[in-house]
C-alpha cells in the first residue's frame, strides 16, 4: 500500500501487507469474531445510560483493523503500529464504562503492562534496524544472515521481541492484566480480547521467527524450542490451577485462556524445534485455535446474558438463580465439555491431530 518511491534508492516505499494463509486465518479470525461480538452488542448498549453508546462500535471497528493489520504486516514497523493500535483502542474499549472505578482499574493495569511490552517490542526493532537498515520483516532476516553468526546484539533483539510478543499472549509471568481485564470490560470485548487478541500475540512470536530469527545468524531452533515448551507448560499449569479459586465467571474464562495459551506456546515450539510440523499438524493447531476462539466467544456470550439478567457473575450469588435459563445451561456444557478438549468438538480434534503427528518426530 502507498508505493511512494524512494529518491534515493529508486525503492517503493510503503505499508507491506503479506497475505499468506497464516496471516489471512488470523484476519478473517478477526473480522469474524467483530461481527458476532457487534451483533452480540447491539441492543447491549442501547440501553441507559447512553452517553458513550456512539463510541463503542467505532472502537471495535478501530480493534479489528489494529488486529487485521498486525496479522497481514509485512514490515516490522508497520507491524508494531497496528501492535499499539490494537493495544491502545483494547485499553479504551477495556475502560469503556469510565464512570466505575474497578473499569478504570482494570484499563490502568492492562495499559500499563501492555504499554511496557510495546516499549520492549520498539527497542527490538531499533536494534534490528540499527544492524541491517530494513524494516521489512524478510529484509531484516536476509540482513541478519550477512552478518554471520548470532552476536549479543541478535540475541537482545530477540529477547526484546519476544518478551513484548509474551505479554500480548497473557504467558506467565506477564498474565495478570487477562483477568483484570477481563473481570471489567464488556461483554462483547471479552470475546475479541480471549478469542483473538491473545492469539496473535503467539502468532507474532511464531512468524517473527520463522521470517527473521531462524536463518543461520539467528536463534537455534532447539533453544527456542526448549524455552517455549517450559513456558507453555509454566502458563498452562498456572493457568489452570488458577481457574479453581475463581469465583468471577469472566475471570475463570480468562484463567482459563491462560491455560490454553501456554498450550498454544507448546505447540510453536514444538513446531520450530523440528523445523516445520506436517500439513495435518498445522491444519490441527490452527482448528484448535478456531476452536478455541469460538468457544470461548459463546462462554462469554452466556457470561453476558446472566450479567444482564441478574447483575452478577459471581458463582456464589448465581447460586439456584439461573434454573430457567436451561439454553444458556446447555451451551456452558457443551462449551465446558469443548475447552477440555473432548471430541467431537475443534478442540478436541485439533489437539488430537496436533498431538499425533508432531509426535512423529
């Protein structure tokens, strides 16, 4: 997009859009899940008061384009610009009832954390640029493999990535913003924030080193491979053990997202480990991931009507209230029966085919 030229060099310069099958899932993904989230919300907030009414569509749209971009970004830069966008209109969406103060704390911690990991995700880039004058993502792998062999300033531009990448995807140590989030942000956000957002937080972890870092200058693939697959199973563990004191519907299915993105980070590494998994295993992970977008989407919906119904998603006060809502009762069954992975549901199936091929190592 652009292709404004370069006076210098005689090259095009503009946005990079690559529109590989990867990026273009995580897009659609995107796009699918705003317009069943705007759906979901559109008599959501029609209802008083309405002062803020207007807005709340405008962000979402402004959240599906920061989310579309960063999945289809050809250029590192390019890239954390749609990064931030996504990040600064979640905070917005996140804080959205302004007039409560747990929002606002919610918005405070999410913001705060985020902001952190962008501030690292830039530095990266600068030491990425200052080694090899590009910024679009293929370049600056070609760039790195001239120079010979990983150095310190390789391995730090890695580390800086990486680390602003983790927060994004709520992995342990950076998950806490997930629930606080979660426990105060609207209905409709929640699905986009669980379903989506995290997701290509793992996605940029993968792509940006599949594209820049696995080339002969860059990171091992067996050290990766190492350090994903302990952070994985650190996150689902935690993730996990954390849904058991949990109270707070919203933050039992953010806890539990948690969980499912350290399993998500298990299976990046295994996949960079043994260089490129079979077309079954890709297809499994990302029917796991459609899998679980969906899912957790219809849980937050059901979420949402009891909130609406009763004002409350606290377990203890539910108790005995919802005897009549035998739909909703349904779907948290079979949702529940889903995210744990039973068939025949797309997670189930995915874990499934994930797990038998990328065994076969």
């Amino acid at each position: 997009m652009g292709g404004w030229l370069d006076p210098e060099g005689g090259e095009s310069v503009g946005i990079v859009l690559v529109g590989d099958g990867p990026g273009l899932g995580m897009a659609a993904l995107a796009s699918l899940l705003t317009v069943a989230a705007l759906a979901y919300s559109w008599r959501y907030f029609d209802e008083a008061p309405r002062r803020h009414a207007g807005s709340f569509p405008a962000l979402m749209l402004l959240f599906q384009g920061g989310m579309c971009g960063f999945a289809v970004a050809g250029d590192l830069f390019d890239a954390f610009v749609f990064f931030e966008l996504m990040s600064v209109v979640a905070y917005a969406l996140t804080g959205h009832r302004v007039e409560e103060a747990k929002a606002v704390q919610g918005a405070l911690s999410f913001g705060i954390l985020n902001s952190r990991g962008a501030y690292v995700v830039l530095m990266g880039i600068c030491l990425l640029n200052a080694r090899t004058g590009e910024l679009a993502i293929v370049k600056i792998g070609q760039g790195l493999d001239r120079h010979g062999g990983p150095d310190a300033l390789t391995l730090a531009a890695f580390a800086l990535v990486l680390t602003g990448l983790l927060v994004k995807a709520a992995a342990v140590p950076f998950h806490f913003w997930l629930p606080d989030a979660h426990a105060v942000a609207p209905t409709p956000v929640c699905t986009l924030l669980s379903g989506v957002m995290v997701e290509l937080g793992a996605y940029g972890v993968w792509r940006i080193y599949r594209t820049v870092f696995s080339g002969p200058a860059g990171i091992p693939a067996s050290d990766l491979e190492r350090a994903l697959v302990v952070l994985g199973v650190l996150t689902a563990v935690v993730g996990a053990v954390m849904c058991w004191y949990q109270r707070h519907i919203k933050r039992l299915l953010a806890y539990s997202t948690v969980a499912h993105m350290g399993l998500f980070l298990i299976g990046i590494g295994i996949g960079i480990g043994i260089g490129s998994l079979s077309p079954e295993a890709d297809d499994g992970l990302a029917l796991y991931i459609l899998g679980h977008a969906g899912v957790q989407a219809a849980l937050f919906a059901c979420t949402g009507v009891l909130l609406d119904r009763y004002g409350s998603v606290d377990e203890h006060a539910l108790h005995g209230r919802a005897l009549r809502l035998r739909g909703v009762a349904v779907l948290y069954v079979v949702g529940a029966l889903s995210l744990a992975g039973m068939p025949p549901f797309g997670i189930g199936l995915g874990r499934r085919c994930w797990r038998s091929r990328s065994a076969a190592r």
